[in-house]
C-alpha cells in the first residue's frame, strides 16, 4: 500500500467520524536485534488498515439500508395523511355544497311562500319592515326543515363496511367476550361469521327457569290427569256397586212377598 492510498482511505473514514489510530513508529538503532521489531510493528499496522474498512463498509451499508427503509416508510406516512387529508376536504366540500344548495332552495321557498301570504292578504297593508320579518320567518322555517331532513337521510343511510365491521365487532365484544386483539387481524367475511353464529345462538336461547317451569307444569298436569281418571273409575265402581246392591234388594223383597 503507498503512502497515497493509505492517506486517502485515513481521510474517507475520517470524513464519516472514524477514528483511526495510527501505528506507532519507534525509534530504530543500527542493530540488527532492534530493526526485527521495527518490521513487525509495520506489518500489523497494514494488516489492520486492509481489515477495517471492509467491517466498517458492512456497518455503513447497514446504516445506509436502515435509513432508507425509514425514509420510505415516512413517505408512505406522509402519503397515507396526504389521502386522509384530501377526502376529509373534500367531504367537507361537499357538505357545504350540499348546505349551500339548501339554504338557496330555502331561500328560493321563502320567496315563494311570502308571495303567496302577501297575496293571501292582499287586503292587509305590509310596511317594508313587516316583510321583512315574515320572509325571516319563513326562510328559518325552510332551514329547520332541511336540516331535520339531511339528519334523517344520514340516519336512513345504510352503514359503510368499515362501520358494519365496528358494530359487529362491538357486539361481539361485549356478547361473546372477543378481545379487540383477537379481531383486529380477521378478515370482514369471518367477522360476519362469527356474529351470525352468535346471533343464532342469542335468538334461539331458551332460559332454564323458562325451561324448568314448562317440565314442572308438564308434571303437574300429568299428575291432575291421573287423579282424575283414578277419581272417575273410582266412582264408576261405586255406581256399579250401588246398582248391583239395589237388584239385589229387590229380589229379596220380591222373594219376601211371595
């Protein structure tokens, strides 16, 4: 290696913070037992120059692939907050579109309404400041009634997926006991599974005191049904004794006239 090539890998490492530490150079005789030293000293020192920047080139590759990974994943940060942002206004957009479309029809309805109770009392003399307070009114009239009505269409509309995926797994939340970790992975068709199991299973449930008083009754009326057969054959036996009895007093008395 010259002295060219060692200073610029000394340079470079320096550059990106490394501290290299030189090999010390130490003083030489004119001996021959000093000068074997002296060329040891030189070779480890080449020896660690060549190994170092092959590790510090792994280390700063690593480095390198770690900070692109994190760019990358702030630029899909970034453009995930970009998309939210940008249907957050338009919807925005849209319902004052759809506020101001109201409040011009209202407008347009109170016109029309003042001008038919201006011609209903076509007897009456208004001032300026009289129509003035009935067309107010009127047009507050108009916008509670598109209000209440744009409440309505929100609370008609059907939910959205992602809303059907919240409510279900709400309810099987506080149902079934499923842990909001447990049903964050699974998928929506799964999700709708398990609730029309546990929606099954809540409908046909029947309570075991429900189901105790129903045996109970059953019991009982077996019970009523079987005294009464047992009190019926009771008293068809002392209707034949009675009738038996009878015949046979009758003989006797019949035997007893002659």
């Amino acid at each position: 290696m010259t002295l060219n090539t060692r200073f610029y890998i000394t340079h470079a490492l320096k550059r990106k913070g490394v501290m290299i530490q030189e090999p010390e150079e130490t003083t030489t005789t004119k001996t021959a037992s000093s000068q074997q030293p002296q060329v040891q000293d030189k070779r480890k020192g080449k020896a660690k120059m060549i190994e170092e920047p092959v590790k510090l080139k792994k280390k700063y590759q690593f480095l390198f692939d770690e900070e692109v990974a994190r760019k990358l994943q702030e630029q899909i940060n970034e453009e995930e907050r970009l998309v939210g942002e940008r249907a957050r206004q338009e919807e925005e957009a849209n319902i004052a579109l759809i506020e101001t479309w109201e409040d011009i029809q209202a407008k347009v309805d109170g016109d029309y309404q003042l001008a038919e109770k201006m011609q209903a009392e076509e007897q009456k003399e208004l001032n300026e400041e009289e129509k003035a307070k009935l067309f107010m009114e009127i047009l507050e009239k108009r916008r509670k009634f598109f209000a209440a009505k744009r409440t309505e269409d929100k609370r008609n509309r059907p939910p959205t997926k992602a809303q059907q995926r919240i409510l279900m797994c709400t309810y099987l939340k506080n149902i079934d006991g499923w842990k909001p970790k447990s049903l964050k992975n699974k998928p929506c068709a799964e999700i709708q599974e398990l609730f029309d199991k546990v929606m099954k299973r809540i409908n046909t449930f029947v309570d075991f005191k429900t189901e105790l008083m129903e045996k109970s009754s059953k019991i009982v009326e077996a019970e009523i049904t079987q005294k009464e057969s047992s009190k019926r054959a009771r008293d068809e036996l002392e209707q034949k004794t009675v009738k038996k009895q009878k015949i046979v007093d009758d003989k006797e008395i019949y035997t007893n006239l002659k």
